[in-house]
C-alpha cells in the first residue's frame, strides 16, 4: 500500500512538473561573458516591453496580444496588435526566465493562456489576421489574412512550446498543425500568395528571396498540410544574385534591401549549421547582404546620419511616418528609398552576422539620449532632418523583437537551439534538402 502510495505521489509531482518547463538544461551554459553593455540593457529592456504591454487582463478575448506600437511619450501602448509582434514576445518568454527576469511559472502561464487566445481568435485555414483589436483579438482595419506574420507567430509559439513542454507544448502543436500551408500556396507557380483578404481572395505572389525562408521550412514541415519542395528551388531560381563590391561577396538581395528582410528568418533558424542541396549558406549571404549594407552607409556622402558606426537601413518610422522600402542597394527591386533614416534594429538585429560592426553602431546610437528610452531603443532618426535632427517617439513590436531574438542568439544561442529542438522545422529541414554542417 504505501508503495502504491509513493508511486501515486510521484506520479502526480511529475504531472505537475510537466506544466512548466522541461528542467535542467541550461540553455546558457556557454553563453558569452564579455557582452556589451548596451547589448545587455536593450535586452532587458525590450524583454520588458514585450511583458509590461501585453493584454494581462485574463478576462479579456485578447490576453497576451502584444501591441504593434508603444508611445514613449504617453507611455501608452496602441490599441492594435501585430500578431508578428506576439510571435516575437513569445520567442522572449525562455529570454526572461533564463536571465531570472520572470518565474517559470509566471512565465508559462503567460505563455498557455496567450495560446489559448490565439486558438479562440478567428482564423482562415489556419492562418491568423495581421493586426487585431488589443482587447476584442477581432480584426483591424481590414486587413489581409497573413501568410508571414503568422509564420512570425507560430514560429513563437513553437519555441514557447519547446521550451515549457506539457500543455504548452500540446497546444502550440496543435496551433501549427492546423495551419494548412497548402491553401496559401499557388501550385500553377509553385509560389506562396503575397496576400489574402476575403474581400478580394489572393493578390501576388512571393517572388525571389524575401524574408520568408521559414514559410518554406515550416510548410515543407507540416504532416498535414505540406507543401512541395519545388517552392523553395523556384525561390532560387528567381532569385537575384548581386554584389555591392567584389570584396564583400554575392548575395540574393532582396526587393528593396531593407535589412529585416536578411534577418527574419534567422532569427529561429541557425542556418550557420546548414547547407541545402546546392551547398548554399543563406547565413553567409545575410553576412554579405549586412557587409553591403555598412559598405553603402561608409561611402555615402549625402546624409549625415550615414557613416561606419550609423547603418542598417530598414523599413520602419521616419519623419513623415512609416516607410516599408527603406533600405540600401543593391537590391533586386532597386526600390530601396534611402532619406537618412536609420532604425537601430537594422544594426542590433544583424548583431549575429557582423558582431564587430553592429556593436559600434550600437554605442553610437546609445550617445544620443534622445534615441533612448524606458523599453531601449526608440525605432529610428534621422540627423538629416531639421536643425536638432528627428528621433521616433515610437516603439514598433517587431523592430523590437527581431533586436531582442538576435542579441541572444548572439549570446547563447538559445532560440536557435529550441526553435531546432522542434521535430517539424527539423523534418522540413530535412525535406527541403538541408544537412547540417555543424552542431
């Protein structure tokens, strides 16, 4: 009986450690110990705004939405979401806990309860809307049902999954294995549709390389809804191979060369440890594609934000509001619109592939306490503008996030390790022809 007893006791300790995370790996055992400064407060700092401004109002339909702006001025978030920016904010929740900002279990149950919101919000074929109502999770402003914002987002969840197990886990599976990646894909071209409204249906298509080689990943991944590995090898074929000098490199560019487009996708996936079939090393061309971007910043002699320490260029706010095509040739398009804008993200976010570079923008940057603020760094400025230059007042989730993902990346690794723990993105991987060259 008392055998019975203490088995029953065990069995019951392990169910209830089951709910939190999976124990005693140590995702920073080997993390770096001589980061910068700056590195170190914008990571704090921006794990602290995806907290602070998230819905935590758990009758609300829409806790854990995180919102697509903050307003440094008021102190007041938007009253719209970003999905992408949840994706992002979740991918920060293991950040928290490993640098014992938060609990596990206050953390976890963030985590749980914004994946229930998530399964109860309304969805096409899977696939969630862009923006949505903070409180209401309904959509806003009639936007289009995105393809890569809810990559963004389920990117998230699965690390969130990977890292506190049980039921976290269970639900995050279910969450990717119900999106049917196969509706959003053109198999007359064998490319993913740009847009979906149910006002208009689809509108273009994914051409060339864009920041979407996690779409491919994960659709290849699905055991449900999987899409065929011909996308990802049209994805190159129609890509546009370039160079800024024979110094630094071929790379694809991209439509406009706005940096996030070099670093989204890498975020999660460490593709410093792969190789396709073709031998390619998408990590080596982000190093290009950000060796072009300072090279360009060097020699540019219009702008007097532009220099060695002052690079990036990136879609984000400017002084006459958002821009999406900023961005620096080459690129594919040659749509990049350059003003003398320059978005910290574009340097944080590239922190992986050229640390040396990316650390003295970031110093520079942080000399000007206009361009601080409580959560980090504001989104961009502008020396070139008016007589005391112009700083955001802003703060938009997803420069945030892609700063936040990258400096630990550059740290420890550690949302590269979970996000590669997932047996999905390990089984697209491996169908898309990929083999690791390295652990």
């Amino acid at each position: 009986m008392k055998k019975r007893f203490l088995a029953l006791i065990i069995l019951t300790i392990a169910i209830l450690l089951s709910a939190c995370h999976r124990g005693p790996k140590d995702y920073r055992a080997n993390a770096k110990t001589d980061v910068p400064d700056v590195l170190l407060a914008e990571l704090e700092a921006g794990c602290a705004f995806f907290w602070d401004t998230a819905n935590s109002d758990r009758a609300s339909a829409g806790y854990g939405l995180i919102p697509d702006r903050y307003d440094t001025v008021t102190g007041r978030p938007g009253n719209i979401a970003s999905i992408a920016s949840v994706g992002f904010g979740l991918s920060a929740l293991p950040i928290m806990v490993e640098c014992g900002w938060k609990t596990q279990e206050e953390a976890e149950e963030r985590a749980y309860y914004t994946l229930e919101t998530l399964a109860n919000m309304e969805r096409t074929n899977g696939f969630w809307y862009h923006f949505v109502d903070m409180k209401m999770a309904r959509r806003a402003w009639e936007c289009e049902v995105s393809v890569i914002d809810s990559a963004i987002l389920i990117s998230g969840v699965l690390v969130a999954g990977e890292y506190f197990g049980g039921r976290v886990e269970k639900l995050a599976t279910q969450l990717y294995r119900t999106i049917n990646w196969t509706w959003y894909y053109d198999f007359t071209v064998n490319k993913f549709y740009m847009g979906y409204t149910p006002e208009k249906g689809f509108s273009g298509h994914w051409n060339g390389y864009a920041e979407h080689l996690m779409m491919f990943v994960l659709g290849a991944g699905s055991p449900d809804y999987p899409v065929p590995v011909a996308g990802y090898r049209v994805m190159k074929m129609t890509g546009k191979l370039v160079s800024a000098t024979p110094q630094y490199g071929r790379f694809y560019a991209t439509h406009t060369g706005s940096l996030f487009t070099y670093q989204y996708s890498h975020a999660w996936i460490d593709f410093a440890r792969y190789r396709d079939a073709d031998g390619f090393d998408w990590f080596e061309n982000s190093v290009n594609a950000v060796k072009a971007a300072v090279y360009f910043a060097q020699t540019e002699t219009e702008y007097e934000t532009l220099n060695e320490n002052s690079w990036g260029l990136s879609a984000c706010d400017g002084p006459d509001g958002y821009v999406g095509p900023y961005g620096s040739p080459p690129s594919a398009g040659n749509a990049h619109i350059v003003d003398g804008t320059v978005p910290a993200y574009g340097a944080l976010g590239s922190v992986v592939f050229w640390p040396e570079r990316a650390i003295a923008a970031v110093n520079h940057y942080r000399s000007f306490p206009e361009f601080w603020s409580d959560y980090g760094f504001k989104d961009a400025y502008n020396l070139d503008h008016g007589t005391d230059g112009w700083f955001a007042t802003d703060i938009i989730g997803i420069d945030k996030g892609i700063s936040v993902l990258m400096i630990e990346n550059y740290i420890s690794g550690m949302i590269w390790e979970l996000y590669h723990e997932n047996k999905y993105v390990n089984a697209g991987l491996k169908k898309l022809g990929f083999t690791e060259v390295r652990s």
